[in-house]
C-alpha cells in the first residue's frame, strides 16, 4: 500500500550515460576526516547516504522515512544535506543501470560482495555518470577512503580498480544487439522488467519509455491554497515577492508548484494555514467530488488528511466531513491538520473501512470518497525503493482489497450521491477494471461523465481509461492516479 511523500534534490535524467546536472554540494562534501587527532570525526555525507542505502537494501527501510531521520541526526550543510539527498534517491533510482554496468567491472559479480561494498560501487558510479558537478576523480577518491574506513586494503583496491575502470571505458551503458524493446527500457531507465513490459502491454511501447523516464526526474514541489484564507493569485504573489520561483498549476486551479523554495511546511505560510503540501494529481480528487457548502460528506481511508481537507476547503467549512483511518495515530493526522487550516466541519474515526457499513446509517452520505489503498505505482518518483519492492502479485492482491472496499461504502451512499474511487497507481487491474466490475454488479450506480472545467484542462493529456481520468507521471510530472465518479440512480 502506498501513500504520499517528497522526495527532493534528485538530478534529471540522461539515458544515455551523460551526465547531467546535481547539486553542487560545495563540489564534494564533507570528506569526513578528524579535524583534531584523537576525535572521532563526524560521518561524511557520502557515509550516511551509504548507510541508508544499505539499510534500505537489507533490513527493508523506506528511502524518505530514514532520509529524513537520519539527516536530522547529521551534522552536515545545507550542501551536504542535500549530496545526501541526491545520492540515496538517485542511486536507488538507477539502481538497474547502476548494476548492469558494475557487473561488467567485478569479476566475481556484484551479488557476491558484501552489501556495503555493492551500495558503495553504486553511490560511486551515480556519481560518475549523472552528477556534472562531482568531478569524478573527487567521486572515486572518496569512495577508497570509505573503503579504507570500513574494510581493508583488498577492498579499497578493488573499489579503485573498479572506479577507474569504469573511467576508462567512457560513456556507458553499452547495451548488447538483440534485446527486447522492455529490455531496453528496463536497463536504461531502471525500472523492474516486468513492470515495464506490464506498462507496454497497457499504453504501448513510446507511453512506457516515457513513464520510465519522468519516474527518474525529481519530483515538483506543489502546494494547495486554502481559499477560505486567501486566493491563489494573492498566495502566488506574495512567493514571487519573497523571491520564489512560483506558478500556478496547470493542473489545479488550487495549486501552485514552487522551484527551489525548500520545505515549505517549515513556513509561516504553512504554520498559519494558508497552504497545504499536496501533489498537482491529488489536488485534483477533492475537485471531482465537488462537495457542496451544508453537505454530508464521507472519506473512507482518510490519513493525511490532505484531501479531506480540501473538500473542506471547498464547502467553505460548511457541512461534516467524517474522515475516517484504520489507525488512531493517522486519524489524528488528519485532526492537526483540520486545526492548522481552521477547519472545524472535519471530525474523525479510526476503523476498518470494510466496517463502515455496520457502523455508519445507509444512504447517509451526500458525497463519499474511496482514495483507496493501492500499490502505489503512480509514485515511483517520491518513493524510488517502491518499484525494487512491488511485484505482480502485489497488484492483484490490493485489486481484490479494492473491489470489497468500493462494494462495502457504497452502501452508505444517498440517491443521487456522488462517490469517488481513486487510487494514486497506473494499473488499469486497480482502475478501471475494479470500476467496471462494480458497475457490472450494481445496476443502480451509473458513471458520471467528467465535465469542464476539470476535463477541459486535461483532455488531449489524461487518458480516459473507461469509466474514469488515468494521469500518468509524464502527463504533467505529477504523480499518477486514477479518479472515477459514481452516482447512486436508484
């Protein structure tokens, strides 16, 4: 299952082995040597980024949770921070390509090193291939002395010979003749081979390549205004004044994406309810539901409260919102957030949405929302561990999870009610298909067809994957998801 998440300071993409531009991170980074004989010297940014690689490698952590964890542990520069940043999301990222190279370089293959050494090799040679600022003599002389810091002489020989031979060869990867359009893909852009040719047998050869790609591109910052506090052209203003590089969202008429401008939760824009930190796709949810001012509105799996809240927004604080999560500690995540923006038509639950219909009357709610849990392929660009995690299995899995869910709330849902499945994935076996079959089931509820303004602004760019709006990653560089609206006609 998957959720939301920022993932910053990543380089672009170059497929073909040229290097592109990173963060300079004062060329180097700290090389983590004692200042003063007889102290122990403080971890060098490549030595957390290896450390988290490794953790996430071996004991099965998520790349965003100990990145931020462990940097907030660190000692290190605003550089620093954000080398570690990018080597941890990008080495992850081109995890594939990283190993296809290497493997043409260690003898006995990089599956038999010691899992320190691989990740080294492989933070190493991200460097030598995607960062232009990193001068790759300074990239494979900080890696020896990693080496020399964690292993032995042996070691430390073999990471230089490799490096070096990995300088010598020149531009790389190399692929062989006769592979398969998914082989190619799949070693280019670093992504699982199945995966990639599930995405071919869905949107073709040219839409999979291009879903590779942007999933390798650092995420765009955005956030949703909260207008019952201020417009979105007043917000936008105020940024370009402060010196941001802001726009408004193509998207969403709520959001606005932001260049540079570090975290924006640490603001008093944030602190004083203003703006929320909310991908371009997501933002687009609450608008299709379209809760109205005085409504009864249901959000089944709730947490963060992001959406929640801006269908709070919209009904001007208006109305109920029951939010609702299978965790108590989530549920009160949407609680602090409903505060922060002044909300007060929000209130929670905490139980299993599948229990809703015990709990809850029927045919009692205006509107309802399904943002369902998924195997949240759509954002592969936050969370660039997740594509190394999932397999097919996964996808039919949460596809049956999915059908009960939508089965379940629709209960609750009034005549003429509008309820909203959404899902933050690519698979159409999550989609569209789950939709198709409750249709097939419940003769009483029809689709709703999208209207304008929200269609006018993503036809010729969505796709309408039967009976609802598939954004993918490349559409918009927003993350990819699905949104279908359901109407009870009986």
């Amino acid at each position: 299952m998957s959720g939301g998440g920022n993932g910053v300071g990543r380089s672009a993409v170059n497929p073909n082995g040229g290097k592109r531009q990173g963060n300079n991170s004062k060329a180097v980074g700290n090389n983590g040597r004692a200042g003063n004989k007889g102290k122990v010297a403080p971890a060098s940014a490549r030595e957390i980024a290896l450390d988290i690689m490794v953790k996430v490698e071996q004991q099965g952590a998520y790349s965003n949770l100990l990145l931020n964890s462990s940097l907030q542990k660190a000692t290190l520069s605003k550089e620093d921070a954000g080398l570690v940043t990018e080597l941890v999301y990008g080495s992850i990222s081109r995890m594939n390509t990283l190993d296809y190279v290497l493997e043409g370089f260690v003898s006995k293959g990089i599956a038999k090193l010691q899992p320190w050494v691989r990740n080294l090799l492989r933070l190493s040679l991200y460097q030598i291939m995607y960062l232009d600022r990193i001068p790759s003599h300074a990239a494979v002389n900080e890696a020896v002395n990693i080496a020399k810091k964690k292993g032995h002489q042996g070691i430390s020989g073999m990471v230089n010979g490799v490096l070096r031979s990995v300088l010598r060869a020149g531009d790389l990867p190399v692929l062989p003749e006769g592979l398969s359009q998914a082989q190619r893909i799949s070693i280019l852009y670093s992504h699982p081979l199945w995966l990639v040719e599930r995405w071919i047998t869905e949107y073709g050869v040219d839409t999979a390549e291009a879903i590779c790609a942007s999933n390798n591109e650092p995420p765009a910052v955005s956030v949703r205004v909260n207008t019952t506090m201020i417009s979105r052209e007043a917000l936008l203003n105020q940024m370009i004044e402060q010196g941001l590089q802001a726009s408004a969202s193509e998207v969403s008429p709520y959001g606005i994406v932001v260049k540079g401008g570090g975290n924006l939760a640490l603001t008093s824009w944030y602190r004083d309810g203003y703006l929320s930190v909310q991908d371009e796709s997501s933002m687009l949810v609450a608008e299709a539901v379209a809760p109205e001012p005085g409504m009864r509105v249901l959000d089944c799996c709730a947490a963060p409260g992001g959406k929640t809240a801006h269908m709070g927004e919209l009904m001007k604080d208006e109305g109920s919102i029951y939010a609702n999560d299978l965790h108590l500690h989530k549920a009160k995540l949407i609680s602090d957030q409903a505060e922060r923006l002044g909300l007060d038509c929000v209130s929670t639950g905490s139980a299993d949405a599948l229990e809703l219909e015990h709990t809850l009357e029927h045919q009692s709610f205006d509107r309802i929302l399904l943002d369902a849990p998924c195997s949240g392929l759509g954002v592969i660009r936050r969370k660039p561990d997740l594509k190394w995690r999932k397999q097919p299995e996964d996808v039919a899995s949460v596809a049956s999870l999915q059908r009960e869910l939508l089965q379940s709330v629709s209960k609750l849902l009034k005549p003429g009610g509008i309820l909203v499945y959404s899902t933050c994935t690519t698979e159409q076996a999550e989609n569209s298909e789950v939709v198709a079959d409750f249709l097939k089931q419940n003769p009483d509820f029809t689709a709703v067809t999208f209207a304008s303004p929200l269609w006018d602004r993503l036809e010729g760019t969505a796709l309408a994957e039967g009976e609802g709006i598939q954004l993918l990653p490349h559409h918009y560089g927003s993350d990819g998801f699905y949104i279908s609206k359901l109407q009870r006609v009986l």
